[in-house]
C-alpha cells in the first residue's frame, strides 16, 4: 500500500508515517494479480480480469461499522480483534447474496491517533481480509478531536465482492417446508453492544465470571465476528441447492431472516433446538431484558442462517460438520418469524 | 432503496424508519439501469454491464471523511450541504486517475440520530451522487453514545468508479515544460479544518465579516467542495491529452502534486498567478500561521491541478471558460513542489 492510498487526514504527520509504516507488510500481503500497485496514487487500483470469466457478473457492496464494540475494546485496549469484525460482518453481509469478496476499504477515526493502536487495528484487518481472499485496497484515518470522545474510536469499513447474475441468492426459491439450517456465533459478533454494556457493569468486565466457564467478561464480548465464507463456499462447492442465507446482526433473527424471505413465506425458529451461548443469558439476566427483546437485539448464538429443502440436510452437514443446527423452517406466513419456546 | 439496503444500527427503530422515509426518494432517484434493485436486501448489487465496452476495465476505489468540517455544520445546525463534501471529494479523488464514478455508498454516525438532521445529510450525498451519475447503492446510520461527542457526527464515503486501463491518468508522460493549470477551488473543501477552527473563533462564525464581503464565516466555511467531473469529463471529451491530475486535498499543493510527479520531476507554482480566496488570508491573518504552512494545510484557492503540454493551453481554455489559471510548470525536481512569491 502506498502512503498516498492509505491517507490519514488532521493527523500529526509524523504518526501518520509511522501507523503507515507499522502497518505497510500486513497490507500488501493482501495483494493478488488484480490489484494494479504503483500505477496510481489517490484511489486504488483492481482489475476487472478477476471476474472476467463470469457470464453476468454483478458487483455486490456494502458498508458497515461495528458500533460500540469499539468501546469495549477501548476499554480494555486490547485492539488485535476489531479488524476482524468489521471484515467478516461485511464479508457475511454479501456473502448472503452469493457474492465473493474482492476488495475492502477501511475508515478509522479517533479523537486522536495512536501509531501503535492504529496500526494493530489494520493488521486485523489486514489479517482477516487475507483470509477472505480480499485485497486491502485502500483506507483513510481521521483524527478528529472534538467530534469523537476521548480514547473512543469508530472503524468502518466498505467491501465489494462480485455473484455472476444467475448465482444471485435471493430467497425467491424459498418455499413452504424447507429447513432452516444455523451455523453457530462466536458471540455477540458486532451487534447489541449499547444493551449490552448496559446490562454489564463495566466494572465487572475484567473478573472471571463462573457463568462463563471463568472467562472474562471482556474477553468474550470481544470475540471476534465470524466469517461463515469458508463454509457457504465449501455448500457451494458441493452443489448444494441453497435457497436462502441470513446473516443475523443487529435485530435479531426477527429483522434478517424476513429480508430473504418471499412473499406468502413465513418461518418458525425452535428456540430449544440450539443452545445459547451464556454470555446471553448472563445479558438477559443481568439487564432484566424480556426473551423477545433479546432475539430482537442479538443473534442469541445464530450466526448465519441457510435455507434448503429438506432433502439438502444431510449433505450439509456432511460437507461442513456437526456445528451445523437445524434450528426452524418454513412456512406460509406474511414475511415474519416466530421464535417459538421462550 | 430498500429499508434493508440502508441499515441504521443502534439507532431507536422509529428514529431509523423515518430516517428511512424521507430519504427514500432523493436515493431511488440516483439509480441507473445498472443497479439490480428488489433483487437482494443486505447488498446494493450493481452490474458490470456498466463497463462491458470497456477493453480493460479497472475499478478504482476511494473511502474518505469530511473531517472536522461536521463540527461547523453541528454549530450553525446545517446539514444540507455536506453530503454534497463527501461526494463531490471522492468523485475528484478517483478522478484525477481518469475514472468515472459508479456507484457510492456512505456512512453517518453520531451520538444520537436524529431523523430530520440525517435525511437531510443523505438528501444532499444523493443530490451530488445523481450530478455525478453515480447510484447511491447503500449506506449505513449508526448511534454510538459515548464514542462520539453529543451534537457531533461523522460521515464517511467510499465511492468506485472505473477506468479503461489504457486511460488511467498515472503522471508518467509529465515532462519538463509542462504547464500546470489550475481549477479554482470553493473554499476549503473538506481540509483544514482543525486549524481552521482554530484560528476563527467559534464567536464569530454567524457574524458578517467586511473581508468576505459581508459573508458570514461560518457560511463560507461551509461552502461544498467542487466535484471538477463536469470539467475534466468536458477536457477529455474534446481530446486534451491530460498528462497528469491533482486534487488539492489534506496536505495542499506540497503534498498532493508530488503524487502524480514522475522521478525526476519537481513543480513550480508561482503564488502569484492567482487570486488566494478571501477565507484563507482571514485564517492565516486571526491564526498567525505562515504562507508555507498555509500552502501544507489547504488548497489556497487551488480546487484541481491539471499537467499538460503547453500547445493544449489554448483548448483547455475554449472548452472550459475563463475560470481556468495556468499556476506553475513541470521542472526538473525530486518530486518537490516549489511554491515561489510566498
């Protein structure tokens, strides 16, 4: 990455040099034939060639933050793991659609930039894009005091990934009767952390916690967001028939899954058919939050979701092993979902 | 724009919603024929039909902030013209490699959303997303308290855009002799606004000053950054051969012009040439700041450099009309630029 491409804007110059330094080996390892270096200065550079084969290829973007997440880490300055969220949420959030990643963008601003901590929070995410296969292709740093709070920071990051057209998965082959399949969370991933430090007193955050298995509470809720491309490439690989992904963030299981689903299509989800991790029951408990609210603010241990006709469940769950749960299924409804059993 | 499409995390649901609404229209009307609405929901999907004429298509990919030029929106409560900052500042960033934009998407966060305020701000991002024919294809609202300051916010944009290979505008037919010509920038764009806040106490923002010929500050502050596509699109239409592009940014002339200067080539910008806006004599004067760090921090009047052989002077001129200023010329250099007369 040249300096130029990843600009830091308001920051003392020196700092910005040595984050840009610091971060420079992590961020070409994410380079592929397709990334033009050298030629440009301003914006970066990747070939269309890398989808050249694609009968209708179609570019697939989005853009996303990790919300108070960063709070937590700040909290406990611990700043390896946000990368890896912010690239795994975005690489989850196309992968849904059927798209391969093929670039990433990241913002990351701050009262004011540390060298160190900037540079740690690249290399995540340079960390995790390599493992996505995406090139890193450009970023911008901000110090902007004032705007944010002190020791705050706000990471945002933008992916674009390409589906030939006729590969789009669009839920339009959802149908009455077919299993819903959830692969499981890490955790909270990037989502309900406002009710979630609420519910958690910040004091409590750094003891080990028996509900936990003795495990902090910090250490848990920064665990990192899960990149489910692995496994949905390994389905496809195979040839499975899948009718429709969800990958459930902020609003639960009852505002994603409803995105994919077709008119006339409704589904039920088994609250008892999985087992949710404690960290939410620690949340629920501690916060005094009813079980409807819970499924309408975090994912409850479901990370993403695959919809397949029946007949599909065996071979999933030969391809990408027991982690696998079919969790509810389909049926005639007005594009809601119940979660039965809480 | 689906409501999916443009996801507000944190933010209290009916805040989010109506936010939803009324920018819903100002979205839909950036779209082309080349983005696949109603076919996905957690994407924005785009087709690469866009560029199938191309022979080697190249996306070009930007993300940037407005810096801290939010601050001076939050004081005189106005948000109508910074959407069009963060567009207007991608767009020239990925032009000045030749590329036309395609799509967009952006990011706005704060300590509390309020619905009106962000409507207004997305309004404008699609307002000077349609002027650029680029689709506004997602975007992102996020509610963070405690990581940003109450009354402030960020807005972030990444824009791609692409280029035919053979096109890209890299610097490397820059030689000695070649005229450096200037666009006219509106003001500070979206740099320098630190030291800007700094040096204009915060007081004086709403008064009429006699050195702006009784503009406010604060309004002229505010004044959106130019998008210089219109202009270089009208250049190349006509056949300039355009060796080289700068968009005067962070950093100013000094760091920004080295970008497109091949080895062995420095620049010259005679101070002279033109006229320095108002604005910045009134900072530098109030901040005691000195012409080199003036020329380090802001673009001085200096909106987009354009590098060409003298003998397309006379063209550049009859195609794009008087406001254009000839600054400086290509000498031999170590990539240095030289700003004489200061």
């Amino acid at each position: 990455m040249s300096e130029s491409k990843y600009a830091a804007a308001g920051v003392d110059i020196e700092a910005g040099k040595k984050a840009t330094d610091l971060m420079k080996s992590a961020v070409k390892a994410t380079y592929n034939d397709h990334v033009l270096a050298g030629l440009g200065a301003f914006g970066g550079l990747f070939s269309a060639k890398a989808f050249a084969d694609m009968a209708n290829p179609v570019l697939v973007a989005s853009t996303d933050g990790v919300g108070t997440k960063t709070r937590v880490a700040a909290r406990l300055n611990r700043w390896d793991t946000i990368g890896h969220d912010i690239v795994n949420h975005c690489v989850n959030d196309i992968l849904v659609q059927g798209a391969q990643p093929l670039f990433f963008l990241d913002y990351v601003a701050s009262s004011k930039l540390e060298p160190e901590q900037i540079a740690t929070v690249v290399r995540g995410i340079a960390g995790a894009c390599q493992a996505a296969g995406a090139a890193l292709l450009g970023g911008e740093t901000a110090e902007m005091p004032g705007v944010y709070q002190e020791g705050e920071l706000d990471l945002v990051g933008t992916i674009i990934g390409v589906v030939d057209q006729d590969k789009i998965i669009d839920g339009s082959q959802i149908q009455f009767g077919d299993k819903i399949l959830a692969l499981p969370s890490s955790g909270l991933h990037t989502n309900g952390f406002t009710l979630a430090r609420n519910a958690l007193a910040e004091e409590s955050w750094i003891d080990p916690m028996p509900e936990l298995d003795q495990q902090k509470i910090g250490d848990v809720m920064l665990a990192p967001h899960r990149s489910y491309l692995p496994q949905i490439a390994r389905l496809q690989e195979v040839g499975v028939d899948i009718h429709g992904l969800a990958h459930i963030t902020g609003g639960g299981v009852y505002d994603n899954l409803p995105r994919v689903l077709p008119a006339g299509c409704g589904a039920n989800i088994l609250a008892e058919s999985w087992e949710i991790p404690a960290i939410f029951n620690l949340i629920q408990q501690k916060g005094e939050i009813t079980a409807k609210e819970m499924f309408h603010v975090f994912n409850m241990g479901l990370g993403m979701l695959i919809i397949v006709d029946e007949e599909e469940e065996s071979l999933i769950r030969r391809t990408i092993g027991n982690e696998v749960v079919t969790v509810g299924e389909i049926i005639p409804g007005d594009q809601t979902v119940n979660v039965l059993g809480i």
